[in-house]
C-alpha cells in the first residue's frame, strides 16, 4: 500500500507520536487467528488503519479468560474482535463496527431442524463453549445447553449425535468446516439468522495527554473505506 507508507511518512513528519499498538485477541478464524496470513481478517484490516496513523500493531492471541485479565491488568492497549457487551465489561472505548457476528446455529445435514424458528427448538441439546458470552435470548428459550472447550469440539460432538445443534457464528462455524472437510460433509448451517452483532476493537481511555486511539483508528478506517482496501480485506479469502 504504497499511499499508506506516504501517508505514514507524512504523519511522522508533522509530528504524530508514532507507537507500536498491542492488542490482545481471540483465536477466532476467519476474523482473528495465528494459523492465518496476516492474523486473519479484522487484524489484517486494524493494522492497515493504524499504520495510516503512523502506529504499528503487535497482536497477541489468547484464550477469553486471558483476554480479560490482561486488560484488567492494563497490559494492552485494547483487544478485539469484541461484541458491545465486552466493551462494557472491560471498560474500553469502541471503535467503528469492523464487521459483523451473525449468530446461529448448526446442525447435522439430515436433521430436520433446517429453516425452523427459534421457539421450535425448545428442549434440544446445544453445544456452547465454556466461558463464552453468548446473546441471553438464544439461550433463554429452553434450551439445554451443554459445554466443550471449543467450538470445533461442539462440532465434532454433533457430528457424533451427542447434540442437537451448536450454537456457532455462521462465518466461523463455515470456516472450521472447511479446514475439516468430513465435518463439512456431514454438518450444515441451520438456516436462520437468529443475532447480528458488531465486531469491534475496544481500545484503552486515553491518560493526559495522549490521543485518543479509538479517534485515530476510526480515522485510518474512513480512509481505508474510501480507497476500496477496507472491502478487499474483508472479502480476501482466508488462508
């Protein structure tokens, strides 16, 4: 991105307090991973919008848990990908929605759960990992939610008919398919979109004297979406 670098050299110039910028994050392909080129997706485009604000972007991956102690602790200077509901919890400042969580579920591919409401599926066994916050009104329904250490333990599970159906962002749920395709031979999205929620980045409040990071990064988005590369990271497949 040969305006990026020109724009950072600009920036510096005019006296931009130029930093490296940690964040920490969920292993949560194909938005965030370190199995992923460029960190995957939403990393890929953060560190496009902060180097056109003259920063770099160190990201560190870690379970949730983690996640949330080290921010406790002020060892970040933000995380991400974050739904609203974590901002408040941790106390961060939200940037612009990077893109969106479309929660659901999924199921084997003959069940016949495919396309049915939400209030049909009362008293089904759902898979959920442990730890993770999900949205109340999927869970408040009567459902039977049962947990595992991750979402492709879930899946693995269902493939073995030890769940109904597994509660799964649709994007991440179809990634993890593909990285195994015998699951992807047997399992299938439910066809219903049940929640939609901004991913963000929550970043630090400002001490005295420093710029707002949220501002800065918002700034370097509003550029990378008027130049067309916001939309050709979101849509790169991820590798």
């Amino acid at each position: 991105m040969r305006f990026g670098l020109l724009l950072i050299s600009l920036l510096v110039c005019l006296g931009l307090q130029a930093r490296e910028i940690r964040l920490a994050s969920l292993d949560y392909p194909p938005f965030s991973s370190p199995k992923l080129q460029d960190g995957g997706k939403l990393v890929a485009l953060s560190r496009a919008a902060l180097q056109l604000q003259g920063h770099s972007l160190k990201v560190d991956f870690m379970p949730w848990a983690r996640v949330v102690l080290a921010i406790k602790r002020g060892d970040y200077d933000g995380a991400l990908p974050l739904w609203p509901t974590d901002l408040v919890e941790l106390h961060l400042r939200p940037s612009r929605p990077l893109a969106y969580s479309e929660m659901g579920f999924f199921v084997r591919r003959d069940s016949t759960l495919q396309g049915l409401p939400l209030e049909a599926l009362k008293g089904l066994r759902v898979g959920i990992v442990r730890g993770y916050a999900y949205p109340k009104r999927l869970l408040s329904g009567g459902l039977i939610a049962e947990e595992a250490a991750n979402d492709i333990s879930n899946l693995r599970k269902l493939a073995a008919r030890r769940f109904d159906l597994v509660l799964l962002e649709r994007e991440v749920g179809l990634h993890l398919l593909q990285e195994e395709p015998l699951l992807g031979q047997q399992l299938i999205w439910q066809g219903r979109l049940h929640e939609r929620i901004p991913l963000l980045i929550g970043f630090r409040p400002a001490s005295d004297g420093e710029d707002e990071l949220a501002e800065q990064f918002d700034d370097g988005l509003k550029h990378l979406l008027a130049s067309g590369e916001y939309l050709r990271i979101l849509q790169s497949p991820a590798r």
